[in-house]
C-alpha cells in the first residue's frame, strides 16, 4: 500500500497528545535538570550531556551537533523513517483514530490498524485467561510448582501475570473462538492456535504448560513463553514470530527493568526467563532475558539507550551450554565491544549456578557483590582459553597460544593490546619472569601476523589487480541489476571473509549498504529494492564523491556481454568470489612466507612453527579453491572468458 496523506486532524491529535519525555526516554537516558532533562546525543559521538529535552516546550536540542526539532522530528531522524509512518507509530501507540485524504486508502490503513489492536486485545485477553485457569483445579500442579520449587510469593507471580494453559486440545480455542466469537484467522495470528495438518480445524499452541507473557516496552502482551509440567519436549516453547512478536528484537522484562538499568547505568542478561524472575524478586531489577536466541546486536542496543556508561553484564549458566551460549552472544556483539561501544563483561556463578539456583542458598548483596567483580568479556574468554589447560605440555601450550593470540589480533587499540599481550604473557609463563618476556615478544609477533588481512598492495603480483576489479566488477553489476541474488552474493562475501580491495568498489559498496540499511521496511523478509531504484539513489549518492565514483559508473550499465553474464549469475558469484579468495590467500602465504625467512636463528621454535602453520593452512586453503574450481564444468567455464584468464593464472602458482 503506498503511504497515505494523513489529513491534518491526526497529525495535530497526535502532536498533542504525545510526550517528548517519554518518547526520547526509550532512545536516550535521561538525567532530571532543573525543568528540563540531559542526555548524550544519539546523532553524534557525544562523551558529555549536551542533549537537553524541555517538556514544557516539546522541543529537543543538541547544544554541540545542532540537532533539534519535536518528537516526531526525532523518531524520523533516530529511525530513517518517513513523516507519515512516525505518525501512523504514534497513532497506534496512544490509540487515536486516523483519518486520511483518500478513502480508498483509510478502509486499507484501518484495516491494519484494526488487526495489530485485534492482536494486542486478544493477546490480552488471554493472558487473563492462563491467570485465571493457574487457580483453577487444572492448574493446581502449577501453582505449587510455582510456589514451591521456585518459592515465588504471590506478588510475584501477579506481578509476571504467571499462568496456566489447561491440557486440552481445544480449550484456548473453545473460549477465544466459540465462546468470544473471536475470528479463527486473528487468534491463528495470533500465534495461538496451529492449523492441523489434515487441513481441518485447530489445535491450541500451548498445552499443559505453565504461562510466562512477553510484554513491549510500552507493557503490551505480544506473546508468551510456555514451560513443560512434564517430560514434554520442548521444555520452553515461545510465541512464533508474528505482526507483533519478533524474538530477536524482543528481550523479556525490559518493560519492567529500563527503569532499573537507568538508575544502576548497568543492564544484566540472563539465560532463562526464571532468572530474571527471582531477580527480580529479590530485588535486583535491572536484569532482562533474550528469547531463546543468542543476544543480538539489535537487542544489545536496546539496552544502551538506558546505561550511560554502556555496562551490559551476561550471567549465563557456567555448564558447557551456558558457556557456549556465552562465546555466541560475545560473537554476536563482538564489533561493538572492540569498538568500545558496550563495556560487556561475563558473569559466572560459582559451582555453574544459574541465577534462580544461587538465590535459593545465598543473599541478594552476595550476588550484586559477583556482579560488581565480573570480569571484562575479553579476559573471561581469555580464562576460558586457559580453563584446564596443562601449559607444562607443549601441545596443549601451543593450542593456547594460539587460541589467545586469535583473540588479541582482533583489538583494534594499540595500547589495549600492549596490556593484553602483557597479561597473556605473565599467565602463559605461570610467573617465570624470564620467560614472560621471550612469551611476551613472541606473542606480539604473532598478533602483528594475526592483524594482516592480507589487503596491502606490497605482496600482489602484476595481474591480481586484473583478477581482482574484473572479478569484484561482475558482483557488483550482479548486485546492482540482479536483486534477487543479492543475499547470495552477501552470503557469498561473509562465508568466504571477504571484501572489495579496490578503493571505487569499496566506496561503492559502503553507498549500497547504507542505503540499504536506510529503507524504512528493512528486514529480512522486506522486498530489496528494484535495481532502477537502487541505481537512481546511487548516481544522487554519487554528487558527493564525483571523483571516488567516476570509475564505478560503467557498472550501472549493461552491454551485450554483461547482459550474458547476468543469465549465468550462480556461476559468476561462485567463479569470482573463489577468485578474490584466492588471490588474498595466496598474499597472505607471501607475508607469512616473508616473516618465516626473515627470522633470525636466536628466534623461538614456537614462532618459526606458527609461521609455518600459517603458510600451511594458506596453501591448504588454495588447494581446496582448485578443486572447488575444478568441479565446475569446463563447458560453463568457458563461457566466461575472464575465467579462463584466471585458470591461466593458478597454474603459475608453486604449490
């Protein structure tokens, strides 16, 4: 549906009836001052409040970066969103009709409207049904389940709308569709009800299961979380994605803990909705619980708009699940926290408790204590590294080291790795202070190898520049005409660690991206934009770098040959990522090749072997590059004239 023109009447009900606070609050922590409110500015790189907020005035302004207007103004900015789609948001949000200059587009925009209110209302609805069935006979065994293994108090439960969905296969059904006439289509929406696989009636979602609601920020039931009584497997099962309910954007309790993470400027992510509960009822509030998925960067960055300080602590389980649950939220946040855009830091209790466990043995002061003394994230996975470790065995030592020095290439501080390097040196050497520094010397070697990406010029022959704008050039076309290959050529580049090395494709690539990311609908099942669009958008992008971009605009233009290749796209973006691959991989071997020779004989036997390892590991990769081309038919091959030019090129390559 194109975005409808909102007749006056709504937009001036809607700049009425909301509040500045409140809307730049779920953005922004703000700090009391006088009648107004500061911040740090979300539209700069501010280190000092200089954002001020006046309610009276319902006016933002940034005294540094200049940035100012009212709260529409700010969600358009913050969101990249159009003038009409922050109004429609706000309308939804404070429940006020909308009217718009087209009739044919109001019965289309309510009909919208009336679906995401039916869903809050139904949802709602249930949520008063699972409480009322848990003090039922029915919901007895989950009542004492409550109560006494999780020794939760009535407060609590009330508080977390805790309930109980009966063991019948029609029983939600029953009261929602036959009893409350709600439509079968909404509550299937829902997320409530599952079609049976013979094609007739329903069967309701939850079973027998005890009842946690997954409220939004603004306190809305938007799904829920339902826990086996018995041996039933799944032993949790969520809501399914729905109009309303994403899980990877959604953290459960963040309604009831933003408060608490602005006062302590410090958030707590925990494995498992019951640990953030007995938190919770134990007074440590600012805790808060990803749904099943590792924590994102999305969902991390809900978090920093309410902690100044940025401080994200992760308290998962010490088992092995909990560990590895861990690593992947650390994977998943990795470039903020290198960025030094979170300060993550790892918790684990002692003896692997989860938080739910510790509490039932110890006191609320003795856990906060833990979490003051958490370790930063980068030295718990340096622990983990060593954790059991006989560093006496060479083998063992060897795995380590690398492992530590894998971590430590990936700082992008000079002085951060200095002092890590320092650290890993002084545990490696287990106190010998002679050996720290012979460990320590070694060790920065290795991250300087580490940290080589292999894009510098200085180890590439006269004909990879050829190789590489040819091969970089027909992913870019394909990009740019093709967009229903676009996420197999993204695939394609993060798979393979790859990126454009040439400084105009590079540029260009920055330019999609961003204006990619900029498109209000932008999500994984939103429709790319049509290659016209994107190439239109490009050449106005381009008026800013008309020199950078003089040599990428051939790509926006097909000819006879090009059009060919556009038919053969899989082939093409299988051919010529393997080429970029392989010409950094065989830089990579020359560097390291270089480094081995250039050693002295004084040198360590752990350093010689590590370069050696990595020349190996280059030339193993090469190979597997080889046969990968191989297996493509020499017919498609030839096809491609630029390929036969790279096969040419392989062959003049010692092995």
């Amino acid at each position: 549906m194109d975005i409808p023109r909102l007749h006056p009447d709504t937009i001036d009900a809607v700049k009425q009836r909301v509040d500045i606070v409140d809307v730049i609050s779920e953005h922004v922590v703000l700090r009391k001052r006088g009648k107004d409110f500061t911040g740090l500015c979300p539209f700069h790189d501010d280190k000092s409040p200089s954002f001020s907020v006046s309610p009276s005035k319902q006016f933002y302004y940034c005294f540094s970066c200049g940035a100012g207007g009212n709260a529409i103004k700010f969600l358009m900015e913050i969101g990249k969103q159009s003038f009409s789609d922050v109004v429609l948001d706000l309308a939804r949000r404070y429940q006020i009709p909308v009217q718009t200059l087209e009739p044919e587009q109001r019965q289309e925009l309510q009909r919208q409207l009336s679906l995401r209110e039916q869903l809050y209302e139904v949802l709602a609805l249930t949520a008063k049904f699972f409480e009322h069935a848990l003090r039922q006979s029915d919901g007895q065994a989950a009542l004492d389940y409550l109560r006494q293994q999780r020794q939760l108090s009535e407060a609590t439960i009330q508080q977390f709308q805790l309930g109980y969905a009966p063991g019948g296969w029609q029983t939600l059904y029953g009261y929602l569709v036959e009893q409350k006439r709600y439509p079968v289509e909404l509550v299937e929406k829902a997320g409530l009800i599952v079609p049976r696989s013979e094609g007739k009636g329903y069967y309701d979602r939850f079973r027998d299961r005890l009842m946690i609601p997954i409220h939004d920020l603004q306190g809305r039931v938007i799904g829920f979380g339902g826990r086996a009584l018995g041996d039933e497997q799944p032993k949790y099962l969520n809501s399914p994605e729905t109009e309303l309910f994403d899980k990877s954007k959604t953290l459960f309790a963040l309604d009831k803990a933003r408060a608490a993470i602005a006062k302590h400027d410090k958030a707590v992510v925990v494995e498992g909705y019951f640990d953030v509960i007995a938190l919770h009822a134990a007074g440590i509030t600012q805790v808060v619980a990803a749904l099943g998925t590792a924590l994102s960067a999305v969902q991390v960055r809900q978090l920093l708009r309410y902690t100044e300080s940025k401080q994200i602590v992760l308290n998962f389980d010490a088992d092995a699940a909990g560990t590895k649950a861990a690593e992947r939220a650390i994977g998943e946040v990795a470039e903020l926290a290198y960025q030094g855009e979170v300060q993550l830091r790892v918790l684990n209790l002692p003896q692997g408790k989860d938080p739910d466990e510790f509490l039932k043995t110890h006191t609320a002061e003795e856990y906060q204590t833990l979490l003051q003394s958490a370790p930063l994230w980068l030295d718990w996975q340096i622990q983990q590294r060593l954790l059991g470790v006989d560093l006496n065995q060479a083998d063992q030592f060897h795995q380590s080291t690398q492992d530590i020095v894998k971590l430590l290439g990936q700082l992008p501080n000079a002085t951060l790795r200095t002092h890590y390097i320092h650290r890993c040196a002084e545990l490696l050497s287990q106190g010998d202070a002679r050996l720290t520094l012979r460990i320590e010397d070694d060790l920065r070697t290795q991250v300087r190898g580490q940290r080589w990406h292999g894009r510098s010029q200085k180890w590439q022959r006269p004909g990879d520049r050829t190789l590489l704008e040819e091969s970089e050039a027909q992913l870019l076309r394909l990009y740019l005409h093709l967009p229903e290959y676009r996420s197999l050529i993204r695939e394609s580049l993060e798979h393979r660690d790859l990126d454009f090395s040439l400084a105009h494709h590079r540029l260009l690539w920055q330019l999609i991206l961003q204006l990619e990311s900029a498109e209000p609908q932008a999500s994984p099942n939103a429709h790319p934009l049509a290659a016209t669009d994107l190439i239109s958008r490009l050449y106005d992008r381009g008026e800013e770098f008309p020199d950078q971009l003089q040599q990428a605009y051939a790509l926006f233009q097909l000819d006879e040959k090009t059009q060919r290749d556009l038919l053969r796209a899989p082939l093409v973006i299988r051919a010529a990522t393997a080429c970029m691959e392989r010409i950094m991989c065989e830089k990579r071997c020359r560097h390291f090749l270089s480094l081995w020779e250039k050693l002295d004989h004084s040198a360590s036997a752990e350093l010689r072997q590590y370069y050696q390892q990595q020349i190996y590991a280059e030339k193993q990769r090469i190979a597997e590059l080889d046969r990968e081309q191989r297996q493509v038919t020499f017919h498609d091959l030839a096809q491609l004239p630029w390929v036969g030019e790279f096969q040419a090129a392989l062959e003049q390559i010692p092995q």
